[in-house]
C-alpha cells in the first residue's frame, strides 16, 4: 500500500460565506441547455428555466473539473487530485477522537505539481467531468481507498507526539471526489493553465513520454434521473441535499442505485402528536463476528449496564441506530449510541403521516456510510474499552437489513426535543452538519 508523507497532505478547513455554499458547480441543462449553478451538496437539478428537476446519481464518486483559462494555451491535460470531506474518528489506545477533515492531495506518483490545490476549488466554478468532456484526464496512480484506510496521514496524527500510537481510523461521510486541474507542458516544465505560471520544477522524460502517448477520457458515469415516482408517476418531492425522494401520493421512498430509483423501506415513529420536525435514523441489523452481538441484551452486557434500559427487551434483535443525516463528530456519535442503547422497537401497524404536514429532514448520509461507521459505535458503547479497542479493527461487520426511521421531535426556543427519549438537537447543530 503507499505510504503517504505528512509533508503531502495539506488540509484545507472549508470556506463557509453568508450564504452557507462550499464548493460551485456549472452545468448545461440537459433539457433546455441553460446554464445552470449547483452547490457541492445538491443531488436535485432544478433548472429555473425550464423548470425541470433530475436526481444527480455518479456511479462510485464525483469526478470535477477546473476549466482552463480561455484561449487555452497548448494541449491541455488534466491532473487529478483526490478530495476528502467529513469525519475522522480515531482509536487511540481507550480514547475515541475525531475531527472534520476537508482536505485534497495530489494522486499522481513522482511530479513536480502541487500536493494539494489550495483554496481554489472553492474560489472558481467546477464541471462535471464526463466522458464526452474533452482533454486528456490523467487517472489516479492509487485509488482513494489507500488515503481512506489506516495508512491515511492526517492532521490529528501529526498533532500527536508518538503518531504510532493511533491505532484505527474511520472515515465518515462523504465518499471521495476526484478534481482534475488543467495543467500544459512547456519544454519540460508544467505550467497552470488558469494562471499560466510555472509549476515547480523540470518533468522527467519518461513522464513527458507517458503524457504524449497516453490519452485518457474521464472514467464513470453521471446520470440524470427523472424524479418522478417509479411506482405511481407522481412528482418525488425532497429537498437539494437529499439522497431519498418521497412520493406524497402513493407513500413512498426512493433512492438512486445502480442508475436507477430503487424503494427504500421506512417507518415513523408515533411519539409526538404535534412535531415540529421529522429526523431520520437508519436502523440496522448487521452481522458481527468476532464478538458476541446477536440481541440487545449482548449489546448492554457490551455496555456494562447492570439495569436493563427502559422499555428495552433484552432478548430483542440487536438494531444500530445511526443518524441519517450529517451532524457534528460528537453529536452523531451520542444520538446513535443513545438510541442503540435504548432499543426502541417500533410499533406495529401505525399509519405515516402525509408528508405535507410536517417537514422532512433530509436524508444526506447514506446507508454505507452508517455502516461504515457501526465499528466506532461499538468502541463508543464497549466497557472497559481497553478490552475491545484494540480488535476493534478485526470485527466483521456485514449488512442484514436496514430500514429508515423517521422520529418526531418538538421544537422550544432553539432546540429541537425528543421528549419520550430525553433527546435533545441545538437547531445551529442541524444547519451547520448539512455543510459537512
């Protein structure tokens, strides 16, 4: 696996205006053609225009590009760099850490160019990066898996003073986009191709060869879905940043896979007659090996809990509960173990609410996401942690079945209750974890 310099890695803290926008997106309109603007985080496509509204799906990750200055000096080829945004949980030893990570690193092996782009994909517009996009985009010598798994150099081991002692990390969030920055050589130099200036130093031979013979289009797939319901043809409804569309007339839930919208099991939980707000949770059953978690009560045995939760089964089927949406590292951690440890089974046969009365969170953290982030949870629970921690990593944790549950919470003065689960969400916690 390669190893990754701390020198190489330079984390970029996102750039949050008034408005609350990170990074911008140009497109085309794929029906009228009007130039339209997307924010990062938009998976619906409203052209105001022609009013039509897509569901954005990409195949395994998001694929930019940053346009050249025009009139485009020489042949032009792009450079990737892979881009990195949301949260790093780190196992230490009996300490459980975190911080937020927005960060991007060069993916090429041996050249002169930048390690990181900077500011700059927050300062100037992006493309998508399609096939039909003309120039030649230079692929990844490494996938993004090898910054994302344990060899992965961040700032919160470079703040330590023995780095070697951080055992694990988790990275939670966003999958990987990959930026391609123009680039032209010159003699045996690279120059930008914004700017036109120099980039570092000269560029061997045999990496001026391999740019001349090779000629790459960018890999993957956008695809542009109607969002209209599979089941009746009705209009999906959901908001920009929503990863799961809703059918207000036949009642039900979609989501992108595979190029397509496929129905998502959900349920909503009759806690509160007048809720301000509806939150939703991804519940879980997933296989562990290597420890003993087949029902709840393992789960409190886990916990070293001597009382049994309330309203708790001990014998019930073990569910994790993971917050479907973004939130702060301490926040998402201490709802989904609140709710794991609690244990509701939800009740049988109750009806949904219609969808117009009361506003939906949207759902922006994905079901492999929550997944990846179960193995933190049970460090979190276990105790004493210094049994556990360290075959944290060694777990087997494979998917049973998920369903998204939406829980009913009131509103007073700046927070958000949940009064049956003495739970509690600062409004600012809800705005500022949809920029994550």
């Amino acid at each position: 696996m390669r190893k990754i310099c701390p020198t190489q890695l330079t984390v970029i803290n996102a750039v949050i205006n008034s408005s609350g926008s990170t990074w911008q997106i140009e497109h085309n309109c794929p029906q009228c053609g009007a130039p339209v603007v997307l924010e990062e985080t938009d998976r619906l496509f409203r052209c105001p225009f022609c009013r039509v509204r897509l569901f954005i799906w990409s195949d395994e990750f998001f694929r930019y590009f940053i346009p050249p200055a025009e009139p485009a000096p020489e042949q032009i080829v792009f450079a990737p760099y892979w881009r990195l945004k949301g949260i790093v949980f780190s196992l230490d030893g009996t300490e459980i850490s975190n911080r937020i990570l927005d960060s991007n690193i060069l993916a090429m092996n041996a050249t002169p160019l930048p390690q990181s782009l900077g500011l700059r994909p927050q300062v100037l517009k992006l493309r998508y990066a399609m096939p039909e996009t003309p120039g030649n985009f230079i692929p990844p010598d490494f996938p993004f898996r090898e910054i994302k798994g344990n060899d992965f150099v961040d700032p919160l081991q470079l703040a330590r003073p023995a780095p070697s002692q951080i055992s694990f990390r988790y990275f939670i969030g966003d999958i990987a986009s990959l930026i391609f920055s123009p680039i032209f050589l010159r003699g045996n130099q690279f120059f930008d191709a914004v700017l036109k200036e120099p980039l570092g130093g000269p560029v061997s031979e045999d990496f001026q060869n391999r740019l001349r013979a090779e000629k790459h289009e960018p890999s993957g797939r956008i695809v542009f879905l109607p969002t209209l319901c599979p089941g009746c043809g009705w209009d999906l409804d959901a908001e920009n940043d929503s990863l799961v569309l809703f059918c207000r007339n036949c009642n039900h839930a979609w989501q992108a896979s595979g190029g397509i919208l496929s129905k998502v099991d959900f349920l909503f939980l009759p806690l509160s007659d007048d809720p301000a707000a509806w939150l939703p949770f991804w519940r879980i059953r997933a296989d562990i090996s290597g420890l003993e978690l087949k029902s709840h009560g393992d789960l409190l045995r886990l916990a070293n809990l001597t009382g049994i939760v309330h309203g708790a089964r001990p014998d019930s089927e073990l569910h994790f509960w993971i917050p479907a949406f973004k939130s702060q590292p301490n926040l998402f951690l201490r709802l989904a173990r609140s709710l794991t440890l609690l244990g509701k089974e939800p009740g049988t046969g109750a009806e949904p609410p219609k969808f117009s009365k009361v506003p939906l969170y949207p759902v922006n953290l994905p079901i492999a996401e929550a997944m990846e982030s179960i193995r933190v949870l049970i460090a979190s629970i276990a105790t004493p942690k210094r049994l556990v921690l360290p075959h944290i990593n060694d777990l087997e944790v494979s998917h049973g079945a998920d369903m998204l549950a939406y829980l009913p919470f009131e509103l007073q003065g700046e927070e958000f209750i949940q009064p049956q689960l003495h739970m509690s969400i600062q409004k600012n916690a809800l705005r500022w974890g949809r920029l994550i």
